[in-house]
C-alpha cells in the first residue's frame, strides 16, 4: 500500500545573499553584504580575535519548501579568513511536486582560507530538492567544509520513503578541477538500501579539506577517529591537495562530533589556527 503524503502548501522564495571579506591589517572584515529575499547576515563576529570573521547565515522562515530558490555567493579577498555556519538545523520540508533548490558559490583568493560549516540539514519525506557548491580556490587558498544530511526524522520514527535529493558538487584549484560528484537520491530506492548506497543509513556527512596536501602523520591521526556510533560507516580519502572524509549512521549527534573532531585536527593545517567552535554550537 502506498502512503499519500499531505502536501504542505507554503509561500515559495527566492532569496539571495552575497557576502565579501576583506584584510585590513590584521584583520578581516566583511566589507560587503547584499541580500534579496529571506537570506542575510546580522553582523560580524569575532570569537577569537580579529584575524578570522566569524558570520550566521540566517534564513528566516526556517525551512525550505517546494518552489524556493536559494542563492549564496561568498568572496574572500587575498589573506582573509571567514567562517560561516548556520544558527540551527536546516529543514527542507515535503513538496507537493516543485522543486526547491540552493546554489552556493565560493571564490576563494591566494592566502585566503574559508570555513563552510553549516549545522545539519533535515530532508522531510517527500521533500524535492536540487542542491550545488562550487568552490573556486586560487592557488594558496584553502578550504574547508562540510555537508551533514539527514534523510527523514528518524528521531520521530519517519523514514525516506518519498521524495528526491540531487545533490552536485564541485572544487577548483586554480583552472584545475580537484573533484566532482553527483548524487540522485530517490526516496523509496533500492539505493537507499544497497550496501554501494547509503547501505539503510539515515545520516550522511561529507566533509572537505582542500587547498592543501595532508601529511601521512595526520591521515593517521584522522582515521584513527572512531565515531561514538559504533555501527555507523566512515572512511577517508586524501588525494593532492585535496581529503575527503564520508559517514554514514542514525545518530546525528555522533555524526556531529566525528565531523568536530575532524576539524580540530585539520584546522591547524588548513587555517592555521587551532579549533574555536562558533558558539552558536552550544546554544
């Protein structure tokens, strides 16, 4: 028997947000801001000291539904460090058939380093939604960054069944592209399921380090995180200039911290300075 999923029938959307960080000095300042729509930022922040500009991504209607358009751009001029992240889990709610739909695109300059590190993102059932990142890295820029998904409210005991995610990602060094994935996941499939899919798992986390190579020490180091999910899937992968780190799980908040650990070893190589969670984290 099929179930029929109610349509949720909400005002559609379309925001645009467009920030630039600058240095000055020592430090670095968000020296433009745009916005259109329900996307903004309220201010700077500058949690450990003036050298990195910490900023919300805010999006006031806290959930995304069918028909939305969500556009981020985010320039980083030569030397300046921003790290963004979102206040709350992202939430994508079901569609009663159009598509929503967020495209980020980040230009990264020589010496800059940008930290993407938005909180989870819930996928309703019967969401559909269209997803891209587009990194663009001048040599010497580093990036990281991070995307946690998790498909249905598990903790309410619904599951995947309806709906799609596409999901397409892309990281340029200079002309030279480091990586390229697509993803078509269809809620209900047998992908869902297999174990070359998300092998029945309910959370997925992706997490990106590029701009610069990982030495063996800290490879090891890395892979010797084990997860607080004991049946949850992970690996890592480290290409030049470029690692790749992927888990697969139930538990979000194990999810979380794997993903946190992580950071707090490759942060000092990719940005230069040791861990300091924004602390909207622990609100």
């Amino acid at each position: 028997m099929t179930m029929l999923i109610e349509p949720v029938n909400l005002q559609a959307w379309r925001a645009e947000l467009a920030l630039r960080f600058a240095r000055r000095a020592a430090a670095t300042l968000l020296t433009e801001r745009r916005h259109s729509g329900p996307l903004r930022v309220q201010k700077a922040l500058y949690p450990e000291g003036e050298t990195v500009c910490h900023a919300l991504v805010l999006h006031p209607p806290s959930g995304i539904v069918g028909g939305d358009e969500l556009s981020i751009q985010v320039t980083l001029e030569p030397q300046a460090h921003a790290l963004l992240t979102t206040p709350g889990a992202g939430k994508w709610y079901r569609s009663a058939g159009a598509w929503a739909s967020q495209h980020c695109q980040f230009e990264v300059a020589a010496d800059a380093c940008l930290e993407w590190l938005p909180q989870e993102t819930i996928f309703f059932n019967g969401c559909r939604a269209a997803i891209s990142n587009e990194i663009h890295l001048a040599p010497g820029a580093r990036y990281l960054g991070w995307d946690a998904w998790c498909l249905g409210r598990s903790a309410s005991g619904e599951r995947f069944t309806q709906g799609a995610v596409h999901n397409r990602s892309e990281i340029y060094l200079g002309d030279a592209l480091l990586w390229h994935e697509q993803a078509q996941l269809s809620g209900g499939s047998h992908f869902m399921d297999s174990p070359a899919g998300l092998a029945g798992r309910s959370v997925c986390v992706t997490l990106y380090a590029a701009g610069d190579d990982v030495d063996p020490a800290l490879l090891a180091a890395c892979r010797a995180i084990v997860p607080q999910e004991s049946t949850a899937l992970y690996g890592i992968t480290c290409l030049p200039k470029l690692l790749i780190a992927r888990y697969l799980g139930d538990v979000a908040e194990a999810a979380r911290n794997w993903l946190f650990d992580l950071w707090c070893l490759l942060r000092p190589v990719f940005a230069g300075r040791a861990a300091v969670p924004p602390r909207i984290w622990s609100t």
